[in-house]
C-alpha cells in the first residue's frame, strides 16, 4: 500500500514528465515581460540645448573698465622682456563714428586707438596707424612704403619706465571689423630710448596684443 507522501512524489514526477515530452516553451515570466516593454517604451535621450558663448575675459575687462563716454574700450597685454596687462577707455565717443570709421574707401590713413596708462604694471599704447586703409579686414604693417603711400606706424608702447617699438625682426598685424573694433598682434618689438628710463637692452624683444570695441554712435 502506497502512503499519502509516495502518491504525491509521483504525480509530480509524472507532470514533470509529461511538461519535457511535449517540448513547449514556457515563455519568458511576466515580470520579465513587463521590464522589457517600459524599456521599449522610454524616450530617446535629448541633447541639451547649446549655450550662447561666454563673454571672452579680454571684452569683460574692456567693458568693466570704459564707462560710455569713451569712444573706445581696450585691452592690452605685453609679455617677454616686460610682462603687462591693462585695459581702459580712449577718445570722446561725441567724435566717434564706428561705421564710418571702420567704412571701405579709398585708401586713407587710419589711426588706431590709443591707450593712457593702465594697469599694475602702467602700460601705454601710441602712435599706431595703418596707413593706406581702404576697408574692414587684415593689414599687415610695413614701416616702409611705395609710389607716394603713407607707411604703417607700429605701436609704440611703454611699460613701467621701459619702451619699445618696430625694429630688426619686429611685425605686426592690425584687424579691423565693420563695426570699428579690432585687434593688433606685434611680435618681437624692440627697446628703445624712454625718456627718464632705463637705458635700452638690445636683446630685449616685446610681443603686444591689443583688442578694442568701438561704442560711438
């Protein structure tokens, strides 16, 4: 006689069986399921949205230290011989023009903002013109010119108690834009006599970067 626990075993043994002859597949279980839906169900990733560009630290400083009545904002640095940054305002912008400053024409001179002494380390900018300007775009000054043409002035600087300006080597490159801003890149300027300054080093070579914004109505 076969006991109550005897009988159980072997019905399940049995269904056991029967689930392994018939070879079905039994399907993924339902929580399975249900995962896979609401991951089929998620949205796609979105990009965030692009950002307006940050204001360069050479336009802040330009701004945070020209109040409207200058005609224009300017930032400078000099590194080699001298290390310096300033930045200020230059001219009344009662006589300033950007759009006819910066206007395409017949070739005239054009002078470039100048620069009062700035800064920790005072650093002032003078003298620098293009001198056949004809329109917005990139000039590449030459202390020398032809057929009756006005030659480039390069910027004189002074830093501290020593100056410097074009000489053997030197070059310089002025950019200006539609709207009267623009920069000026000199490279390997030299040192020359400063008046109540140290004596000149013949070595001593001076790159300049200056950047202006022109705020004339």
């Amino acid at each position: 006689m076969k006991t109550p626990r005897l009988t159980l075993l072997s019905i399940l043994l049995a269904t056991a069986l029967m689930a392994a002859a018939c070879g079905g597949d039994a399907g993924p279980a339902p929580a399975t399921q249900a995962t896979t839906a609401a991951a089929t169900e998620q949205p796609a990733p979105t990009m965030p949205a692009a950002q307006p560009a940050a204001e360069t630290p050479a336009a802040a400083a330009a701004s945070s230290a020209c109040e409207e009545y200058f005609g224009f904002c300017i930032t400078a640095q000099a590194t080699g011989a001298v290390e310096a940054t300033g930045a200020g305002g230059w001219a009344s912008s009662s006589n300033t023009d950007c759009t006819a400053l910066a206007a395409a024409g017949e070739a005239r001179i054009l002078e470039l903002p100048n620069l009062m002494p700035v800064g920790e380390q005072q650093i002032a900018v003078a003298l620098t013109r293009v001198g056949a300007y004809t329109g917005p775009g990139t000039y590449q000054l030459a202390a020398t010119a032809t057929g009756g043409a006005m030659p480039d002035q390069f910027p004189a600087l002074r830093v501290g108690k020593r100056a410097f300006s074009n000489g053997e080597g030197s070059s310089a490159t002025v950019t200006v834009n539609a709207d009267g801003s623009g920069t000026l890149e000199a490279t390997g300027l030299v040192e020359i006599d400063a008046m109540q300054g140290a004596t000149p080093d013949p070595s001593a070579r001076l790159d300049f970067a200056m950047q202006w914004t022109c705020q004339g109505q």
